[in-house]
C-alpha cells in the first residue's frame, strides 16, 4: 500500500495468523473483469448506482438465481496451500452491477467445510474484517477456534469482489511499494506534502487502470447483495452470519438491505456505524492509544511518560531512519506501523516490548518485521493485495474527501488524542482518497433493520482497531428490539476465541440454539 497509516479493521485472529506466518501471503487471484480504464476529472469521475433496496431473488436472472455451485477440492495458488482434506471451493456467479442483474458477472470465490455432525442447522457465513481480506485462505486456519459451531454449521466464506481470487485488485508492483515507503506521511514541509498527495494520486490511477469497470462496483452494498444471492444459492431461507470487525459493518449493512432474511447473526469487534472518515480516524486513534496505554501499565511503565518516549523515539526515525540486518531500513512509517500490530492481541504484546527496546538501541531489525506482515509483505520482498482492496472498497464506500488544508485544522485534535498515533491517522484523512477516480457513496452506512431477527453484538472495552463505543452505536442504529449487546472486559482485538467462556458460551448458545444472552450482558 505504501505510507498511507489507515490500519484495517481486521479479526483478531486474521492478524494474529498473519504475525504468526510472518511472510505476508495473500491470494491474489485473477477476476473476470478486468477492463481497463483512464482516470477522470473530479466533475467525471463515475459513481456506482445500485438499487436502493435489496432485490428480491424473484427479480433477478435465473441463470444467477438456478446457478449449481460446483464443488470441489481447493487447489493451491502462487501463494498459498491446498487447505487439505474436508474444505472444497467453488465460484459463483454474481452481477457485476446490481443495478443491472443481467449485465456483466463477476466470479466470487467460496470455501466450505461441510457441518461434522448430523444436526444441521445450515451454513454459517464468516467474513473476517477488512475490508480486502480473504475468507478462502482465512477460513481453514479459523476453524479450530470455531469447532463447536462446525458440528451443526456448514463453515463457509470467500473472498469478496475485488478481494483475493474474486478479482483482486492489484494497485502497484513489489517495486513501486517498496519505493513509496520513502514518501514521509507525516510530511514536515512544503515538498513533503506535494509528495505526499502525489503519490496518492498515482495509487489510485494504478488501481483504475489495473481493476477498469470493476473499480465503481465492489463497495460493501454490492457484496451484501453478493451475500443474499450466496444465501439463495445455497439454499438457506435465513442468512447465519458471523461478521468481524469490518465484517460487522458488512452484515449492518446486509441487514437494512435485507431485514427478513436475517437468521443467526452474531457481529464481533463492531465498527462504529455513525462515523465519517475523520470519526473513523478519531475511533481508531483513540482506540490504539488506549491498547497502548494498557501495554505500557502492563510493562510497568506510566502511559503517558511512555507515550512519550515512543512518540520521541519516532519523531528521531523520521529525521533518520534505523538500519536493520536485512539491509532495508525502518522508516517512521513502518516504525509506527510494527508498533501497531501487536496491539492486536495481548499475547503479542511481548514482541512488542522486545522490538522497541532493539529501537531504542538504534537498531530496527525486530520492528520492520511486524510491520512487513502487517502490509503483506513476504520475506522474499512479494506484497500481497489485502491493503490496495481495502482501499478501493473504502474509498467507493466513503463519499467525505478532505482536503489538505481541512486535514491540517484537525492535526492538533488529533495530536492531543494520541501523541503517538494522532498524526498518522490525522494526515491519513487527506491521504487515503485524494483524488480517488471514483465517487464515494455515503458518509457513514445506513444499518437500520426494522422487523430483523435479533443480532448479537459483542464489543471488547479494550478494543484497540474497532473501540467498544461502536457497539453500542450498532446496537442503537440497528433499532429497538435488534440489537443485543454483550460486553467483554478484555484486551485486544475482538472477543469470540479470546480466551473468556462467558463470551464463547454466549455465542455459541445463540447460535447453536437460537437463544441471544440478554441485552446488556457483561463478560469480565
């Protein structure tokens, strides 16, 4: 992706795979539409029109509607293992414009685990968070943590349009990543700033030119459609979904567009549905620097002396950047960027202690790391193309583009949130879709489900990537008698499979036997 700081709203469990690997591998499948297309004035740019509501399976085609999923054993690709014996994949068919259902189709890759035991409830959905992350090589590695729902669920994700093996969208070559790791995103001066915007710029041509027609129709409405023709498909009457992280915004979403159809649905680690780009930004740093003042009183240390110090500490790597045994060395950006992925996961925290020690002493070796796996970047120098589908797909979500001079009025709010973190996702909010060749859609997601079954929602109060507040946020958009809230006391990023039982036995009950926990309920 480059310097751009916006850290995404992945699953607990993703990121941790990802550190764990530590070689950064992502499917980078091949779509099926991949026109290419020039980048347009501001007054041309196109904008993606859908149907306002969701459409019914009556109205649409039936070579979409009567479609046979042909599966079959997963095979490898350039970047990742057959998943082995018991998980078969297949493709579906869906419109590449839902305003137009019997245009142009896109290829949407799925997984699946059929249910172990004999009582079957159906499939269970999973999408992982993002957006741009991949269901078919997340899912495998997630079952374990899911065992007890694979007993009467069939486990099933994919990879969603314009992610992974549905068309993923690769924006630059390894080269032209590694090179921009130089353009400061804190930019100091006058020709920092020029760079800065210029090399945002060039992302997104190299997006348009690679991803074409495809680019005004991946946004998260069009794959909440995806999600109630999979449904249809299938052969479920209700949708059973398991959303994290981003996937919670996804499955709000899916339930306005589709309010009858909603099953089972639990949504973990909840993005706050009320936020505009820059209230995103405000979550996420308020978020980090509470993870981080947690670490830092776990280490002994008083959070703001060592807010402090780390925040020196970067400020010295933005005038001169570390050396590392690899040769390549530790920008401010890739240090800040190291410091953020283990706050993750408390169990990662330790890696953190030990990485920031190593920087303090000069050397940079143990921070570049995490930050490589963080941008899926493999030791071999390869990045994979979860960053550049995050943002395509936000920049088509979010209509709010500000500018420059709006960016710098609101660095102080952030720097005052976060001494660490504030400037880079302050500057982010000019960054991230400056000039973008597609209009944005919304300001913030309409997520109002009227007449919906309940949905569970579970925020963590120590949620760094997606803070407990969204939740709450959820619950009150969703409308009254929809959302049920369940609260962890707990660190880290999500709360299913985090190591509390009252969250797993809240979950799994509600899921396994239709009986949501009552509203309010609070985990320690």
């Amino acid at each position: 992706m480059g310097h751009f700081a916006r850290w995404a709203a992945l699953g607990a469990a993703t990121a941790l795979l990802v550190a764990g690997c530590g070689d950064g591998s992502s499917s980078d499948g091949k779509g099926t539409e991949d026109g290419k297309g020039g980048k347009g004035k501001d007054s041309a740019r196109p904008s993606a029109t859908a149907p306002s509501g969701g459409l019914p399976a009556s109205a649409l085609p039936s070579s979409l509607t009567s479609q046979k999923l042909d599966w079959r054993r997963c095979r490898s690709t350039d970047d990742a293992s057959a998943p082995g014996d018991g998980w078969q994949c297949a493709t579906l068919k869906a419109p590449l414009d839902w305003a137009r259902p019997d245009g142009k189709t896109i290829d949407l890759a799925l997984i699946r685990s059929k249910a172990q035991g004999n009582d079957r409830i159906g499939s269970l959905l999973f999408n992982f968070g993002g957006p741009g992350g991949s269901g078919v090589s997340t899912m495998p590695s997630y079952a374990s943590m899911a065992s007890s729902l694979h007993e009467r669920y069939d486990l099933l994700s994919w990879d969603p349009r314009g992610v992974g093996s549905s068309g993923g969208v690769r924006c630059r070559d390894d080269k032209e990543i590694q090179a921009a790791e130089s353009v400061d995103s804190t930019p100091d001066s006058a020709a920092e700033e020029q760079a800065f915007l210029r090399d945002a710029t060039d992302f997104g041509e190299g997006c348009q030119e690679n991803a074409g027609e495809k680019m005004a129709h991946v946004s998260t409405t069009d794959t909440a459609r995806d999600m109630d023709l999979m449904r249809h498909v299938l052969g479920d009457e209700k949708l059973h979904y398991f959303g994290i992280s981003y996937g919670t915004e996804l499955g709000g979403v899916y339930a306005h567009l589709f309010p009858k159809n909603v099953g089972r649905v639990v949504l973990d680690a909840v993005v706050d549905p009320t936020a505009d780009t820059v209230g995103h930004a405000k979550n996420q740093t308020k978020g980090f620097q509470l993870a981080l003042d947690n670490y830092l009183r776990a280490t002994g240390e008083d959070p703001k002396r060592g807010s402090e110090k780390i925040a020196a500490l970067l400020k010295q790597i933005d005038s001169e950047p570390l050396p590392t045994t690899s040769g390549r060395e530790l920008t401010q950006t890739l240090a800040v960027t190291g410091i953020v992925l283990p706050l993750y996961s408390k169990e990662s925290w330790p890696s953190l202690l030990s990485a920031l020690e190593a920087a303090e002493e000069g050397d940079g070796s143990e921070l570049l790391p995490l930050a490589d796996a963080y941008n899926d970047r493999n030791t071999e120098g390869h990045y994979g193309t979860t960053t550049h589908s995050q943002r395509v797909i936000s920049c088509l979500d979010d209509k709010q583009r500000p500018t420059m001079e709006e960016t710098k009025k609101l660095l102080p709010e952030f720097d005052r949130i976060s001494p660490v973190f504030g400037s880079f996702l302050g500057w982010d909010t000019a960054g991230w879709c400056h000039d973008w060749p597609v209009a944005g859609q919304f300001d913030s997601p309409e997520v109002s489900a009227a007449g919906s079954a309940p949905i569970l929602l579970v925020g963590n109060t120590g949620d760094p990537a997606t803070p407990y507040e969204g939740a709450r946020r959820m619950a009150d958009e969703l409308g009254k008698g929809v959302g049920v809230l369940l609260t962890w006391k707990g660190e880290g990023h999500g709360a299913y499979g985090s190591g509390s039982d009252c969250v797993d036995s809240a979950v799994d009950g509600y899921l396994l036997n239709g009986t949501a926990p009552k509203d309010g309920k609070v985990c320690s």
